[in-house]
C-alpha cells in the first residue's frame, strides 16, 4: 500500500478549506436574509408599469377596491374552519363605523392607529405601515384592506400565519369590529 504524495494531501487540504469556506457564506447568507429580508425595489408609476401591475403576482389572493366579490379567488385553504360565532360575532368594521386600529397586545401595546382609505401593511420590513419586530412576524406578514367598503385581513404567506378570533385566516376576510386580529407576537382590533 503505497502512501499519498504531498501534493495530494495539500490538493485534499484546499478542497476541504474551500467546502468549508462555502458553507460559512451560506451559513452568513442565510441569517442576513432571516433578519433583514429581501431587498424590494419600487418603481415608479408610469404607464406601461401601471398596465403590468394588473399581471404582478402577489403573495396571496389579491382583492382590489371595488372588484366584484363574485369574481373573487378561490378558498384556498383554512386551517381552522371559521365558525359564524368566531367571524360574524358583530358588526362588520367598514369604512363608515371603524375609525382607528388600536393595538391591544404586544410591544406596541396602547398605539392607535387612524384607518383612512389606504391599505395597512403589518410586518417586519420597514417599509410596512405599522412595524411589528418580533420573532414571529414576517418581512410583509399582513394587510389590511378597504375592499367594497369593508375592512379585510389578508395574510401574505407568512410563516406564522394570522389569527382572527383564534382562526387562521389564508384568504381575505372581513373583519368584525372589535375582532382580535393577530399577527406575530401582537394582538390588535379595529374600533369605532
């Protein structure tokens, strides 16, 4: 048995030192992209950007003001199925009765928020509405929406998912006034 050359083990050495290299920056990669999510690019408005953002694909089933809600996505799926004590137990919030999000757990506990036309985008980034950071939100974790006049949670593929009155919420749903919403570590309502 002949033993191998000196080369052979620097050439071994190398490789292994070069594995090893390849999976610290991986190692590094991955815990940045964990804390600080992906970079997203804004455009601006223009024409032909305004015609391919009817084509863009989002994160989930995308409502927009003023569609038709019989035209509207499919269920996709629910993990809890939503029970008409746990989701119609008062009044649906709508643009004429809700007047602000007040957070009711959490970090942010005791914050307000007015609710005027726009969406509010819930999560880690900072380039959300409210910015939510603990363990448990995502980058863009969910919105909430003024979809024919009713206010509406969607979640946006997070990790963790939203609860609504302790249901899962995966498509959009209206909420009922007074409803604990729940993203993350944070639980919030909206009110009159």
């Amino acid at each position: 048995m002949t033993t191998p050359s000196q080369l052979t083990l620097v050439v071994l050495q190398l490789v292994f030192l070069g594995l090893l290299w390849a999976f610290i920056f991986a190692v590094v990669y991955s815990i940045r992209s964990d804390l600080f999510g992906s970079r997203v690019r804004k455009l601006q408005p223009d024409a032909s950007s305004a015609a391919s953002s009817n084509t863009a694909v989002a994160a989930g089933p995308l409502l927009t003001p003023g569609a038709d809600p019989a035209v509207a996505p499919p269920p996709i799926r629910r993990t809890t199925p939503a029970t008409a004590s746990s989701v119609n137990h008062g009044q649906l919030a709508s643009s004429d009765n809700a007047t602000h999000l007040a957070i009711t757990n959490g970090t942010k506990a005791g914050q307000e928020f007015p609710l005027g036309s726009d969406e509010i985008l819930i999560g880690r980034s900072s380039d959300c509405t409210i910015i939510i950071r603990d363990d448990y939100t995502s980058t863009h974790h969910a919105r909430i929406m003024l979809w024919n006049s009713r206010w509406m949670i969607q979640d946006l593929d997070s990790t963790n998912g939203t609860f609504l009155d302790n249901s899962r919420v995966s498509t959009p749903t209206p909420i009922p006034l007074g409803a604990q919403v729940k993203v993350g570590a944070t639980t919030f309502e909206l009110r009159r």
